[in-house]
C-alpha cells in the first residue's frame, strides 16, 4: 500500500488508471494506448508491466476482488453474534463498495457482457462468500436470531413489505 508520503509505482498507476477507463468505458471502449497516456507512458512501457489487455483486466479483477473479499472476511472474523455480526459484516461489503465506485460498475459491465472478458465464472468465485454468509444466518436463525416463527403468515408478509420496500429505496431514486 502506497502510504501519502510515497508516489505509485507505474504498476500501481497503470492499475488504477485501468479501473477507472474499464469501469467507464468497458473492456471494449478502453486500449491500452489511452491507459499509457493517462499514466504519462508509451504503451511498450504498459506492456512491461501487463503483457497484454487480457491480463491487464484480469488483475485488476483479482485485486479488487481479493481486496472486497479481505474487508468481508475481517468483518467476520470480528467479534460480534446475531444481528450485530450481521450488520458488521453487511456494513462492511457495504462501505468497500462505496469507497470503489469503479468496482460497482466494472462487475455490472461484466455481468451484463456475459463475463466473457474475464475468462472465469464470476458467480462462481462469488459463490463460496453467498454460501458462507447463509450458512452463518441459517445458524444463527436455530439459535434465536429471530423471535417469531419465520412461517407465520403475518410475518411472511411483514417481511416481504420490508424486503419490497428495501429494493425500491436501495434501486428507485428519490426526486431532487
């Protein structure tokens, strides 16, 4: 990590370059050119670092990814039972989300474009983290997370009035 007293290396800057031009542009709209001369390189000097487009994309996948997937598992490694570790937990996914923006929309692009630039199956890498996260809530549901029985018809619908309504504030935009 770059601490504010020290510059980037190339690497660094190509990196966050790249996730800013794929993020906007996609992994179609973005060459290797326009990152060169973002960083104030020739693209042989780019291609020093990344031997290609294709890696360059990959690893800016894999960082981010592997930075998203550190910041949950130390959540979840923190102290913290019920719903209290699941706040944590969604907290933090939440603020790394926040604070990287590109992220967001590098995985939207990918999802919409069928994942075919990456050459993995992005919902299989994510689904390890998805299966750990219900496994916890199932456990912690046997254990009195909730205090009512999760069938019962008024709570079904009260749950389900809770879940539509956090959808349309998470996804519907308020008026200026």
């Amino acid at each position: 990590m770059v601490t504010e007293h020290e510059s980037p290396s190339t690497r660094e800057s190509i990196l966050a370059v790249a996730v800013a031009r794929f993020a906007h542009a996609g992994y179609d709209g973005t060459s290797l050119n326009d990152i060169a001369s973002d960083v104030g390189i020739r693209r042989p000097s780019l291609l020093h670092h990344f031997p290609s487009k294709d890696a360059l994309y990959g690893e800016v996948f894999e960082r981010l990814l592997s930075d998203w997937f550190s910041r949950v598992e130390g959540a979840i490694a923190a102290e913290g039972i019920g719903w209290d570790k699941i706040e944590l937990v969604l907290r933090a996914g939440f603020h790394f989300f926040e604070e990287n923006p590109d992220y967001v929309r590098l995985v939207r692009r990918e999802a919409l474009e069928g994942g075919t630039h990456l050459g993995i199956d992005l919902a299989a890498v994510l689904r390890p983290m998805f299966d750990q996260a219900v496994g916890y809530v199932a456990r912690e549901m046997e254990e009195g997370l909730l205090d009512a029985d999760p069938m019962d018809p008024d709570v079904l619908r009260a749950r389900l009035d809770h879940i539509t309504s956090f959808f349309r504030l998470a996804l519907v935009p308020e008026p200026a």
